[in-house]
C-alpha cells in the first residue's frame, strides 16, 4: 500500500473558500508544496517547521482516522495541502471515500496534473498571481485545463485567484479570459498572518473584501466572476486546524 504524508486530518467545519464554500466538509492537509508563495497561509506544510509532525498514512489510515474524527457528521471531504497534487495514486483514498457516499474535494494551484483529478467532485484550481512571487507555467496549466474538459469535468471544476494588490487582478482578468468556460472566483487575500485577535482580522479583511468588490464591480472583464473572503478566517481568524 502506498503511503501519503500528511498533517493535518481536521473537521468536520465548512468549507471556508470558492466554489462549494459553506459545505460541511472534513480536510485531509497533505505535506509538501512545489511553490513557495510569499503569502501562504500554510507555510508549515513545506517550510520545515512542522517537519516532526508529518505522519506517513495509506488511504485506508486516513479513512480510519476521518471516521474516528467525523464519524456519522460528514459527506464531503477536502483535500488540501501543499499540493497534493504531487502524490500520484490518491484513487486509492478517492474510490473508497465515493464507496462510503463521501464526495471528494481538492485545493491545488495548476501546477501539475494527475489522472485522479477526473475523480473529483470539487475541483479548486488556484493559479497564483505576481504577489506571491511565483511564475504561472501557462503551457502545463492550458493542458490541465484541456484535460478536464476533454473528460467533460469542467462542471466540477473553478478557478480561483487570491487578490493582494491591482497588479493581482489584472492576472486575474488574464487568467479569466483565458479559460472563459471556467467559473471564476476571487478571494480576499489575507495580509496580516500575525494576527491572533480574530476580530482584529476580521474587521481588517472585511474592508479588504469591500476593496476587492469595488475593484470586480470596476471591471469590464468580471462579469461572470464571483468573489468571495475566506469565511474560516472571518470566524476563526488564523487559527489552525479548522
Ligand atoms: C494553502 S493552499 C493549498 C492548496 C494549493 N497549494 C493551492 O495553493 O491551491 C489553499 C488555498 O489557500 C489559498 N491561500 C494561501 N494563502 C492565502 C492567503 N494568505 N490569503 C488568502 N488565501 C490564501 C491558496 O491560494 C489556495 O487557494
Ligand atoms: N475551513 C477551511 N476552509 C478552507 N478552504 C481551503 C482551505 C485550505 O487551507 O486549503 C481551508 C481551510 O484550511 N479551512
Ligand atoms: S501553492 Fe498553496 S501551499 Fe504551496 S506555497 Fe502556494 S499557497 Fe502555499
Ligand atoms: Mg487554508
């Protein structure tokens, strides 16, 4: 059996971003992350400094441990990371969980594909703009994109671009215009990972979520676009784990 590392099996909460938000939803937090964005809120999955706390899992561990965790409370399961989208072989965690009547999501940025993608109930795509430092491969992502569509799973997938900054949303209008037949979304980007007062955080992301409409509501190019804040992080500030 293969083995996956993992770091976080956390829920049931809601889903707190894009296409499906407000779900009731359980995370599987995988390690490891081909990116290294200036921004991420989950550093510690591929930065070293969570590096003991990474558990070697098969899928049948994992099942085991969201049972235990979410017993008869979950349908829906997330999967998130870094990008799990460097494990090859995560049928083996998806087929079983659609076996149970578990839908099964997952969060990565388009940076590489796998087959097991055409299994995904909820499929989050997330190319990162110029704030993050990091450079889109157009030529990957195109193939992603044509991959989803060719096996007709368009209908299960978004995009989603986090928003810091004007630069970040004309990325965003390229990457709409791009994949128009792709619902799009944008989220509020979260600036302040320091802080621990999550009111301070909210009240602070909230006008920045007023900003981000102003600027969608501004443009020619985001007529079909939705934009949303990260909910968790209005409930629950940067508290882990949920
Ligand atoms: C932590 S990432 C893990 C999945 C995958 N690596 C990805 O980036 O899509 C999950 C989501 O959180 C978003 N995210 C990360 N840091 C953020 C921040 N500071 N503010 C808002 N969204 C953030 C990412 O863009 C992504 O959509
Ligand atoms: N509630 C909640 N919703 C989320 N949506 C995407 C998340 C992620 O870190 O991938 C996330 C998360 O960590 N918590
Ligand atoms: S791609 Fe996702 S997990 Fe990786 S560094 Fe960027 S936001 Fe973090
Ligand atoms: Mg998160």
């Amino acid at each position: 059996m293969n083995k996956y590392p993992v770091l976080e099996i956390f829920g049931p909460t809601i889903q707190g971003e894009g296409m499906v938000v407000g779900r009731k939803t359980m995370f599987v937090r995988t390690a490891g992350c081909d990116y290294s964005c200036a921004w991420c809120d989950s550093a510690f999955t591929w930065d070293g400094s969570a590096k003991e706390d990474i558990e070697r899992l098969t899928a049948e561990e994992i099942i085991d441990r969201l049972n235990d965790i979410g017993g008869n409370k979950f349908n829906h399961v997330t999967i998130s990371g870094g990008n799990p989208a460097l494990l090859k072989n995560l049928h083996e965690l998806i087929d079983p969980l659609h076996e149970q009547g578990v839908e099964v999501a997952l969060e990565t940025q388009g940076s590489r594909w796998q087959d097991w993608f055409t299994s995904i109930d909820d499929l989050t795509i997330s190319p990162k703009p110029p704030s993050s430092k990091m450079k889109t491969n157009w030529s990957i992502l195109d193939d992603i994109i044509h991959r989803l569509k060719e096996a007709g799973r368009l209908r299960n997938t978004s995009l989603k671009v986090v928003i810091f900054n004007e630069e970040d949303m004309r990325y965003a209008e390229d990457v709409h215009e791009r994949y128009p037949d792709v619902p799009f979304f944008l989220q509020v980007g979260n600036d302040d990972l320091e802080e621990d007062e999550s009111a301070n955080l909210a009240s602070h992301l909230l006008d920045q979520y007023e900003w981000l409409i102003d600027q969608v509501v501004a443009s020619e190019k985001l007529n079909q676009a939705r934009v949303l804040p990260q909910v968790h992080a209005l409930v629950w500030g940067n508290k882990r784990g949920v």
